[in-house]
C-alpha cells in the first residue's frame, strides 16, 4: 500500500473588496512536487475550494531544486468570478475541483491573482 503526500499550497484565505475596485495578489508558499520525494514521478493532483469567490486561481510550478531561486511558471488557472453581471453565469464562484497535473516539478505554489473577494478554503497537492 502507497502512502499519500496532502500538501498545504494555500490556506483558507478571505477578502471582502467592498465593491472597491481594490483587488489584490497572493503568493502562497512553495511546496515540493512529486519529483522532489519521489524522483521520476510526474502526476500530482491539485484540490481548490471556493466559496463566492472573484479571482484567479493560478498553480505555477519549478524546475530549480532551490524555492528561493525558483523561476515559476503557471500550468493550470481557474478563473472564478462571483461578480458576473444580471444573466451571466458565475464561472466558478464556488467551485470544489481538482485537476491533475503531469510534469516532472520539482516544486509547486499556487497565487490568487486579482482578488476581488470571497473566500479560497483551500488550495492542496496530492501525489
């Protein structure tokens, strides 16, 4: 039996932009992927919960064994908006998704890009 790897790439963070166009950026920290523990291992899979939620959700990935250094890059990205106007679907304002993702990373971070408001439960990496 394989034992499971659930890492913490964002946790529940909360904004209430006030109707303000204020929107904002967070970087969450730097996780190691699949390949860091399990060498050749390229499928991780990334859960997000949303709840009425207005922004990007952006994972980025590493190739640089040392985070600090690291040049990211996005390789998946939900876009939520709780804001849609009267007739428009609100794309993904409370989603409860995964994806997987394929790639020999090294290490994995997810960012909320354009926070308008709402709430990101969560953010998590499994492998």
């Amino acid at each position: 039996m394989s034992q499971v790897t659930i890492l913490e790439l964002l946790p529940q963070t909360t904004y209430n932009g006030g109707g303000t166009a204020n929107v904002y950026t967070v970087t969450g920290n730097a996780q190691p992927a699949a390949a860091y523990y399990l060498g050749n291992q390229d499928l991780q899979t990334v859960n997000i919960k949303l709840t009425n939620c207005s922004a990007n959700i952006v994972i980025e990935a590493s190739l640089n064994s040392n985070s600090a250094n690291a040049e990211w890059f996005k390789v998946y990205e939900l876009e939520a908006n709780a804001n849609a106007g009267s007739g428009q679907t609100q794309l993904n304002s409370n989603a409860s998704v995964y994806t997987n993702i394929e790639g020999n990373f090294v290490y994995m971070r997810a960012k909320i890009v354009d926070f308008a408001g709402g709430i990101v439960n969560f953010v998590k990496l499994s492998y």
